[in-house]
C-alpha cells in the first residue's frame, strides 16, 4: 500500500521537485515482478545485504504469531538536494507515508 500511494502521489511530488525511490531487501527479480504489477514508475532499488537499512537504522527485530525475526521497519524519508536526512518516519502507517511528506515538504 505504501507504494501505490507514493506512485499515486507522483504528479504532486513533482511540481516539489521530489524524486521518490524505494529501498527493499528484495531481489531485483522480486522487485520487478512488484513494480510491473502495481506499475510504480519509480525506482526501487535492491539493499539484498541490507547495508542500507541498517545504516538509516530500519533494520529491526520484529515479531509476528510470536515469532520473532529481523526485518524491515516501515519507514519513510525526506532527503534534500545535498543528501542529508530532513525528515523522518519510523514505523509509519502507508496511509501517513505521503500526506506526511506534503506537509513536511509544503510547510516546512
């Protein structure tokens, strides 16, 4: 669901000038598949050691039925022109995801 909404919301991303990517610990293969049944139009890029996730600090214990496994923390970032964090979103809901960057991005 995030996703959609991020491609959704590419036409009012654009008039900010914001470029919207997403990172996964998924295969190429696994992301193509996801990107050409939901047609996102944006690139997803693959973090399969997930060297990323740990570096923006996503990458996480987490627990599902009881059982306890490492994975991705639903998160979302505003990165501006020179590369540096402007805002944040740890274990935001996919419906926040977008309407969370407009405002940060509208009124600063």
């Amino acid at each position: 669901m995030q996703s959609q909404h991020v491609r959704d919301a590419r036409q009012a991303l654009a008039k900010l000038n914001v470029a919207a990517i997403g990172i996964s610990p998924d295969k190429p293969e696994t992301q193509l598949k996801f990107d050409t049944k939901f047609c996102l139009d944006f690139p997803l890029l693959a973090d399969t050691d997930h060297a990323v996730a740990d570096a923006f600090g996503v990458w996480g214990e987490k627990s599902l039925y009881g059982k306890k496994y490492f994975g991705i923390i639903r998160s979302s970032f505003l990165i501006d022109e020179k590369g540096k964090i402007a805002q944040a979103w740890y274990k935001v809901s996919p419906d926040e995801t977008v309407p969370l960057a407009l405002k940060a991005l509208t009124h600063g």
